[in-house]
C-alpha cells in the first residue's frame, strides 16, 4: 500500500486520497446526471483538504475522460454539429484558458469566484422563480463570445467554466439532447486546453499528473451510473436539477471567495 501511495497518491496520506477518490466518483455520477458540475464539485471539495496545486491538476485528467465519453454520445455528426453551431464560445473559451492559466500563480482567485458565483446564483434563483432571463436573438451572436471569454478566463484560474455556458443555453432555451451534447464537446476542448496550458505552467507533472491519472477510474463509474439517472429525466425536471446545481455552485463560488 505505501509503494501504491508513492506511485499514485501525490504525496497523500492513504486518508485523504480515499476521500479524493469518493468524491470523485460523486462528481463522476452528477456529471452523467445532469452533464456537468464534475470539475466544480471536484475543486470545491478538494481545496478544503489538498494543496492548491494538487487540487487543480487532480481533476484535470478525470475531467478530459468523461467529457470524452458526453462528446461522442452522438457520435461524430453530433460532434461536428455542436463545433460549428458553438465555434464562437469554444474560440473564445480556448484562447482565454490559454491565457489566464499562466496567471493561475499570480492573481488572487477570491476576486474572481466571488465575480463568478455571485451573477450565477442570483441568474439560478430568478429562473427557479419562474423569470424570464431569455437573451434576445439579435444579440446572440455577441453574448456567445462575451461569454466564452468569461468562460475561459474563470477556466484557466479554477478549472471551472461550465456556468458561463449553462447560462448561456438556459437563456436561449436549448434541448436537453442538444444542452448535453455541447456542453460535452465545450469541455472536452476546453480541459484539452486546460491540461496543455498547465502543463507548461508546471501544475499538472509528475506525482501530480499521476494523481490525476488515479481518478480517472472512479470518475468513469460514478458517470455510468449517473448517465443511467439522467436518462429517466425529462426536459422539465433535468432543467429544474440544471437550475438547483447552478444555484449551489455560485453559493459555493462565493464561499470559496470569502474564504469560508
């Protein structure tokens, strides 16, 4: 067990990677639930019990695998479709994930979480309540690149950039099939993006990336199962879970910007 630590553990009492890894694997199962919230439950829970950079690289890999296997539900049709119905937010998501993450070790992220988790939240709560927050056509093609923007630039800080893009499909009303199918091919490209970009910043080598390599495996599980879930939902009640897990994630951003 201490050579199996040495090798895959990044340091870690046996403990605490246990915990990684279950909550990994809870991370795994939402994603296939609902599409997403994987790297943001990951580095929610893991900031509170691993160093900053271990934390970041740890859900890195796991990150790529799964959004690997929602990209090609559809198979290459499917993937061909969302790149070039979204190729704007996907530009813009790579180019600023590329970008912010050689600052991951020189801006402060309370700032920017708190930036993040604050419009999230209240966004969440008034479509809970039935507002229409809908973005109007004719300004679509502008909202699709401001928001790829703010999704890369929150990415390559935190490894998280999905609230930006379910924001923005929640307001123009996208299908569940077609909400799924994006969101798998965004952040399949982004975390590509992600784990290059740290690569050269130095936060994913070594025991790091082989931690991060570990968690694959619960990941995978956890998301079969949660794809099985997510397949009995409707579109009412999958938007209804959408809504709930933003509102949790932006309350949780904040958290981590307060320090709490």
């Amino acid at each position: 067990m201490e050579q199996f630590m040495a090798m895959f553990g990044a340091g870690l009492a046996l403990p605490l990677f246990l915990l990684a890894v279950a909550v990994t694997l809870f991370a795994g199962f939402v994603k296939g639930a609902v599409g997403f919230a994987m790297p943001m439950i990951m580095i929610s829970a893991f900031s509170s019990f691993l160093p900053a950079e271990v934390a970041l690289s740890g859900l890195i890999l796991p990150t790529i695998v799964t959004n690997l296997r929602q990209a090609g539900r559809d198979g290459l049709p499917g993937f061909r479709d969302a790149v070039v119905g979204y190729w704007r937010f996907l530009l813009a998501t790579v180019i600023f994930i590329a970008i912010s993450a050689q600052f991951v070790r020189d801006i402060p992220q309370s700032v920017f979480l708190g930036l993040l988790g604050l419009p999230i939240t209240v966004y969440a709560l008034l479509q809970l309540t039935g507002r229409n927050l809908a973005i109007r056509l004719e300004h679509q093609t502008r909202a699709e690149w401001l928001f790829g923007i703010v999704a890369g630039l929150y990415g390559g800080l935190s490894g998280v950039w999905g609230p930006p893009l379910i924001v923005y499909q929640m307001s123009l009303g996208v299908a569940k099939r077609e909400m799924l199918r994006v969101q798998g091919v965004v952040f399949l490209l982004g975390s590509v993006m992600l784990l290059m970009a740290h690569i050269k910043s130095g936060v994913v080598t070594g025991p790091n990336a082989v931690f991060s390599a570990a968690l694959v495996v619960p990941a995978i599980i956890g998301m079969v199962v949660g794809i099985r879930i997510g397949d009995r939902m409707d579109q009412a009640r999958f938007r209804w879970w959408t809504q709930v897990l933003l509102v949790l994630t932006g309350l949780n951003l904040m958290r981590r910007a307060l320090g709490l």
